[in-house]
C-alpha cells in the first residue's frame, strides 16, 4: 500500500494579518451621543456662511454713500457761496476805509505829589473816510480806544455811534482819559527818551464792531481794529503838541 500523502495548508506570506480592532471605527470629526453611538459633525453650509458674509459689505456701501452724499453738498454750498460773494464784489466793488490821526491835544499830563500817580488826559482828532459808492457803514456801541507807550497805557476812549454814508469823511474828536499809577518811573523814560531822539513814540488801538450796509441790506454786526503808530515831539500839556509821523493800519476781524 502505497504511503498516503499529507497535504498542510501554507500560510499566504504577503496577505495582511487580521488584527482585532483596539478602538471603535468611529470617524475623527464625529462624537459619541450618550448612548455611545457615533455622531457626525457637519460643516456649515456654504449658504449660511455666504449670508453672513455679505452683511458688512452693505453696510460699507451705504456708509460710502452717506460720506458722497455730504461731501458733495459741502461742496456744492462752496461753490454757491463762491458764486454770491463774486457777484457781490462785482457790483459793489468793496473798499476798505480809511483812517488817519490829524491832530493830538494833551489837556492833563501831571504827577500827583501825594502818591506819585499820573493822570493823564488827550483830546485825539481822527478822520474816517469811506471810500465806497453803493456801501455804507454803522458804527456800533461797545468801542474801545487806547493809548500806548511802549507797555504802558497812557489813557482810553470810545468812539461814539453814529452812520457813515457813501464816499463820507468824518472827522471826530475823542477824549482820552487814564491815570497811572507809580509812574516816577514812566517819567524818567519819557525824560531821557525825549533827550536822546527828540520825540515820543505813541501807538493808538481801536477795536469797534461795526454793521455794513450793501444797498438796502444789512450784515450781522463784525469787528474791526485800527492800530496807529505816532510820533510826537513831546508829551507835556504846557507845551504845543506836533504829531511828526503817523500811520494806520485797518484789520477785519470776523
């Protein structure tokens, strides 16, 4: 009897060996629910996040539009304005007024010999011209009026009210009045300034508000300051006063 042959099954090299699984196949991105079963998470729609996107893009464009918006009429009110102030200044031809200080009288110039104190009185003629045809001028209560030498006010005004109509030159009086106090110091400058040049130099100020007058309308009431420079011979009332130089200079003040 032939020997019977044994046939053994041979193990497939190359096959994967099967292992038992360590960890539930549970997807990374999906949790468990409290049963233990696995839960899938899902991303957002695309829908969802494409609505919230587009929300700020609308609301820049409307503030865009808003700043357009004012910007132009900002400058559309600018041109108009341009527009009204040139056709005014073609058909009044504005000039600016003129003033000049004409004549200087010193009525009290002493030194109290109780407490050294000096009063000080001045009569100051000034001429105002307005120069302009279709332009009339109103010069309003609240004016002010000032004597200077160097840091020192000497004496103070006002100017009164009155209407100043076109191509009008006013001639006006003002009296000044003032006292220092402590000027034996004052006075000794005075003395050696007049020894060394001859003369005195004097600044005047004037700050009034005025109202102009454009044919029949009438502005809203602005201010103007005329500051003047003046040489005079002496600063004595015994003595004749002379006015050397003098000029002014007209400032608007809005």
């Amino acid at each position: 009897m032939a020997d019977q042959q044994k046939i053994h099954p041979i193990p497939d090299v190359e096959a994967t060996p099967q292992t038992s699984p360590s960890a539930p196949l549970v997807p990374q991105d999906s949790s468990k629910s409290d049963k233990g079963d696995p839960v899938e998470k899902y991303p957002p729609s695309r829908g969802t996040v494409s609505m919230m996107n587009s929300k700020t893009p609308k609301k820049r464009s409307c503030c865009c539009k808003c700043f357009c918006w004012t910007l132009s009429l900002l400058l559309l009110l600018i041109v108009i304005l341009g527009i009204v102030v040139g056709i005014l200044f073609l058909v009044f031809r504005p000039k600016l007024p003129k003033y000049s200080i004409d004549k200087l009288d010193i009525t009290q110039f002493n030194v109290s010999s109780v407490d050294s104190s000096l009063s000080a009185s001045f009569d100051v003629t000034i001429t105002a011209r307005n120069p302009n045809k279709r332009i009339g001028i109103y010069y309003e209560g609240g004016s002010r009026i000032n004597a200077w030498y160097n840091e020192t006010k000497l004496c103070e005004g006002s100017l009164p009210k009155f209407y100043q109509g076109h191509r009008n030159t006013t001639v006006l009086v003002l009296p000044l009045t003032g006292q220092i106090q402590n000027a034996t110091a004052l006075l000794t400058t005075l003395q050696q300034q007049q020894q060394q040049t001859g003369n005195i130099p004097l600044r005047l100020r004037v700050r009034q508000p005025v109202r102009v007058k454009l044919g029949k309308l009438k502005l809203p009431k602005v201010k103007f300051s005329v500051r003047c420079r003046l040489v005079v011979n002496a600063l004595s009332a015994n003595n004749a006063i002379s006015i050397q130089s003098s000029s002014c200079k007209f400032r608007l003040r809005l």
